[in-house]
DNA sequence: CTACATGCAAACCCTTTGCAGGCTG
DNA sequence: CAGCCTGCAAAGGGTTTGCATGTAG
C-alpha cells in the first residue's frame, strides 16, 4: 500500500522534474493539477479536475487546466482515453500498457492488469505491414455496483 | 467476391426494412446514407457521408445526416468509433466484434479480422465482477504507404 | 390531416487561442 | 526585463435542437 503512494509520489517528483528542465515553472496550481491526475484513479475529465483543483485554488481557470494538461500530453506523461464522443479522460499512466473497464451505467472506469493481450496486437499489425505503435483497449459491462442497484 | 456485395446488399435492405417497421419513411437521400455507411470501408465521418450524398443529392444539409445517422445508432445498426478526440467515424458494422488499425500518419482505418482477442475480455471482466458487454480495441501505427513516403 | 423529413440557423458543448496583466528568475 | 503563468473572453470545431416548410400515407 505505502509502495504504491510511494511510486505515485515519485513520477509526480519526476514530471516535475522535467517540467523545470524544459523551462516551465512549478506553480502551485499546477502542482495540483498534476497531483490530481497521478493520484486519481478515476482518469477525470478537464472539468474534473478543474472542480478539485478550484477546492483549494478558486481562482483557477479551465484555461490553466487545459494549458497544464496539454503540456503533460505532449511531454508522454499523461493520456488522453476516447471513452465517449464527449470530454476526454486522462489517465496519469501509459494507457497502451493497460485496457479500460468502462461501465456503462455509472461511467467507472477501471484499470485493468497490464499485458492482457501479450503479443496478439503485435501479431495482427505485422499481417498488414503495419509498425505498431500502441493499442488501446476498451471493455464496457455493468459494475457489480449498478447491477445491485437495477434488481431494486 | 460477389458474395460480400450480396451481403451488404442484404444488410440494407434489413436496416430498410427495420427502418419502415419503426413508423420512418424510407427516402432517397436516407437510402444514400445508409448506402454509404455500409457499402464504405472506410469508417467515413459526418462530413465525409455529408460530401458524398451531396454528389447525388446537391441539397442535403447536414443536420439531415446527423439526424439519420442518429437513428442509426440507436437502432444498433451502425457504431460510433471514438479513434480520436476529433470528429467521429462511424462503422456499417459491429464495432465490438473486430478490431481496427488506426495509421497515425495518413488516418486510413482498416478492419481486422474477428475474435482476435478471443476470450481474454470475457475472463478480465469477471475478475471484476461486472457483466460484459462489449470490448473496442483500437491499434495505431503506421501502414506501409506512409512508411515508404518517409524514407523519400 | 397527421406525422414524419428536410434545411436553415441558432444554440450547445468542449476545447483552443489571443491578449493584457502579473510574477519569476 | 525577458519569458513564462494566469484569467478572461472570444473564437473554433463538431454536434444537437427548434422551427417553419414540405411531403408521404
């Protein structure tokens, strides 16, 4: 359990890291933006993450919150899940390494173990003369939770 | 050959006929929509459906392919592709059945071959409990016309 | 005559951008 | 003082909606 706050707070130290080293500041909004991200699994949306960050910094706006996040994209430290045709969710880690269990009902979205699909992707791109650069995974079902709740 | 033809040919006559069962009317333009979507490989967007009606029907706007295609999807008869955060591309077929390949570079989708993945969603799922109801997989990399244009 | 189909334009949502002012190094 | 950070408001792209008109059954 420590382990995995301890990992967390070591890629937040990172991103961090080389945010400065690409000549960004490290304000504290985006200190929270990025904490949001790495430590929420729930992969949120924009606004999302603009309502947490506003708990602490009320004045912030979606503007900050896009530019941060843009920023985070482009550097390969966050991904950008198109679960639905509305606002895209951002997971704080490689989103090609794990599949997404989404439910339908209630929108959770889970992570599922790395690896599942092992070399099958591989396999399928070279049939075509394809290189492979990543594969994303969806499953949509109903979470234990909402099948409880539809026998009432 | 024919045999595929024959297939979709059927497929439409089908949706036609769901279509009328349902209390909407069957028009030239909806025929051409529907033609389009099943009959394109290319998993078109709006607007590429909206240019390609418009050859035959010069005045169709583009709420009507929205509208047609919204029922459509209702209907199950057509999925909504969320490949990227942009407009989306819509599948004559079931999405959750085949994965596709994405080209990062020039954005061709094609269609791989069913059950790739076999099993291997049903068995995650259950780990979780939830109950399964479909899988999307979507593969980027790059397809051989765009890896010749990068070495000239 | 009722109900659906169409085109237009406006509204909507999410996201991006430009700009002026503020702050950091 | 150069360059990044922020908030605001405006613009942008894709999609949906309301309404008046047209048309099929």
């Amino acid at each position: 359990m420590d382990d995995k706050v301890q990992v967390k707070q070591n890629r937040i130290d990172n991103i961090m890291t080389r945010f400065k080293g690409l000549g960004y500041r490290i304000t504290p909004q985006r200190m929270a933006i990025v904490d949001i991200l790495i430590q929420d699994a729930n992969h949120p949306t924009v606004e999302q993450v603009y309502q947490k960050v506003r708990n602490d910094f009320p004045m912030t706006s979606r503007a900050t919150v896009y530019k941060t996040i843009g920023l985070l994209k482009d550097m390969g430290e966050i991904s950008e899940l198109n679960i639905s045709n509305s606002s895209s969710h951002y997971d704080g880690f490689n989103s090609e390494k794990h599949p997404h269990l989404v439910c339908n009902c209630c929108n959770e979205i889970i992570d599922l173990a790395e690896d599942v699909f092992g070399q099958v992707p591989q396999e399928a791109v070279q049939q075509h003369g394809y290189i492979l650069q990543g594969h994303y995974v969806t499953i949509y079902g109903i979470c234990p939770k909402c099948q409880e709740l539809s026998k009432s």
